[in-house]
C-alpha cells in the first residue's frame, strides 16, 4: 500500500490523516485514517519536523497495512545540506519505507530538478525523495489521478487533515 499523509493544526491539538491506496494511477482509495494529537510542540522555524513528525509516527501506529511508500506534504531534503520532514521520517522508520515529499511552495535552495508540472498548471510541485532515485518518485506522482496540480489523493489527504470528510464514489 501507499500512503499519503497530511498533518492540520489547530490551537492546541493536530489532526494526522492518511489515505491508503494501491498504485500510484489509483483514483480511489482503499481507506482513510485520521488520528487526533493532543499534545504537539510549538512552531518552531526551520524544525517543521519536530512539530509534525510524532503526528505522523502517531498515524503509522495505527495502521495494519504494510506501507511500501510515503507521500507527505512537504520537503525530504531543504537544498543539499539540511534534511526535511521527509528524511526524519525515513530514518524514525529505520530507512525501510520510501519516501516522497510533495511541497507546493519553493524552499529558497530547492534545486531545478524538483520541479514537477502536473495537468495544465504552469506552477510546479517540489518533489523529493529519500529511498528512491528523483525520477522514480516524480514519474509516481505524475501517475496519480487529478487533472489539476495536485493528485486528487493529495488533495483529500489535506483536506482530511483539516477535518473536511472525503467522499469518493464506489466502484
């Protein structure tokens, strides 16, 4: 399974949510999962993991699926030297399980190769990844479904994690 993940905030609590689904050209997904956070630490410039990783982590502990990538909303890597939300949790889950980070805004040192144009956007998406090479894991999420910049599954993840119910039609 994938999983794509998302973290909303409120004042004092977060709210981690997932989708699983089976392949990257899914247009539906298998299931949905939403886990409440109580306690989360403040914001902190710069370390966006140390607020969002144990949400995720929290996420993962409820799951029975075994997971075979990780989609978050997000950077892996901030330019070459520093290591984003992504590569925490690539190590946190002991550099089994891929990851690919999916921003919609540009780190100051995002180098050229993440950009990602999707649908008819000409806004590109940031990709990165850790566990697989860069062209795998953007050739993945041009794959997923959704005629616009981003997949449709992302799309719900967020909306998901900001307490928005996901509706999909069955197949």
């Amino acid at each position: 399974m994938i999983l794509a993940v998302d973290v909303g905030y409120a004042q004092t609590t977060a709210l981690a949510a997932g989708i699983l689904f089976k392949n990257w050209d899914s247009a539906t997904y298998e299931r949905s999962v939403t886990v409440t956070v109580e306690e989360i630490a403040p914001y902190e410039s710069g370390c966006f993991y140390k607020r969002e990783l144990p949400c995720i982590l929290k996420l993962l502990e409820t799951l029975d699926e075994e997971i075979n990538c990780i989609v978050i909303d997000g950077y892996v890597t901030l330019g070459a030297e520093r290591d984003g939300l992504g590569m925490k949790l690539w190590h946190s889950l002991a550099k089994k399980i891929p990851v690919i980070g999916v921003a919609k805004t540009c780190f100051k040192e995002t180098p050229p190769a993440a950009e990602l144009l999707r649908g008819k956007s000409l806004t590109p998406l940031y990709i990165s990844a850790v566990g697989l090479e860069l062209a795998d894991a953007k050739s993945n999420i041009v794959q997923m479904k959704g005629d616009f910049r981003l997949p449709t599954l992302l799309k719900w993840t967020d909306q998901l994690s900001r307490g928005i119910p996901v509706c999909q039609a069955k197949s």
